[in-house]
C-alpha cells in the first residue's frame, strides 16, 4: 500500500498573519492609487522626452477603491483565491513550484493576456455591431488595464502569493 499523503492544515496563526498581510495589501493598493497621478504625469514626460510609448508602466497604479464595490472586493477575493490555490497546486503537480518566485510573474503575463483576448474580442464585436472596422491600433491595452477592475484581481493575487510565500517561510 502506498502511504497517502497527509494534508498540511494552516494553523490559526497563519491565517492571523494572512489577514494581516490582506489589510497591508489594502493599505499597498491604496498607496499605489494615491501615486497614479504623479506616476502618470511621470510616463507622459517621458514619453514625449524619448518619443516612446510608456502606457504600459499604468500597471504599476490602480483605479479608485472606492468606484463601486467589486473594486473593494476584488483584491481580498483573488488575495484568498491565490492564498489557497498555492495548496491546491502543489498537490496537483506534487512539487513546491507554486511557491517558485518565477509563479507571480508567470500568474502576471497570463493575466495580461486573458485581459488583451477579452479586450479584443469585446472592441471587434462592438465596432462590428457598429458596423465599422476594427483597427488593432484602436485598441488601449494598457489604458483599459490600468483603469479596470481587473488590475485589482493581478494586485489582489499577487499579494496573495507573497502571504503564502512568508506563511511558508515563517513556519508558525
């Protein structure tokens, strides 16, 4: 008989310490949207200084917390969502690798690239119904992240993976 692996419980200090780190990520996030006027100010300088785009640097910011209440809820969904899904990957793929400091990067392009498809395809349907051309030139990608909800799901999430990562270093 094979032995079974026994799950590892997170004890009631490693959720206090969680949830402390959640309302650190809150206080982050709100930080970061306090500096998205200087920040911005700071790429449109620039990007008339060297001639070049710079719209991408608006991941760094994010929109209001306060807009509606999914902006509020957003980071600690995705926070506990990735706190608990390090678990579940490790034991699917039977490695440590989710606590690899290559797997927020990794969560970060995937993010990207679910928010550019479903961009896309959201401007091409409404400028077809329009009846118009879509041009891919049209399309703000960085513009729309850094003013969407969805900034705050990549921040939530990985805010949530360095929780998991220090639980796990702390060994509390």
């Amino acid at each position: 008989m094979a032995k079974e692996k026994e799950a590892k419980q997170l004890s009631s200090s490693s959720i206090v310490i969680s949830a402390f780190i959640c309302l650190l990520s809150y206080f982050a996030l709100y930080a970061m949207y306090l500096a998205r006027a200087s920040i911005g100010s700071t790429i449109g300088y620039f990007q008339t200084l060297i001639g070049v785009k710079l719209d991408f640097l608006l991941i760094l910011t994010i929109p209001s917390l306060i807009e509606s209440p999914m902006f509020l809820a957003m980071p600690a969904i995705t926070f506990f969502l990735m706190f608990f899904l390090i678990d579940w990957a490790n034991d699917y793929f039977e490695t440590r690798q989710a606590l690899h400091p290559l797997f927020p990067v990794l969560f970060l392009l995937l993010s990207v690239a679910a928010y550019f498809v479903a961009l896309y395809w959201y401007l091409k349907n409404a400028y077809d119904l329009q009846g118009t051309e879509f041009a891919f030139d049209q399309m703000d990608l960085w513009g729309h992240l850094g003013n969407s909800a969805f900034m705050l799901f990549i921040w939530g999430g990985i805010f949530g993976w360095i929780a998991r990562y220090a639980v796990e270093k702390i060994k509390i």
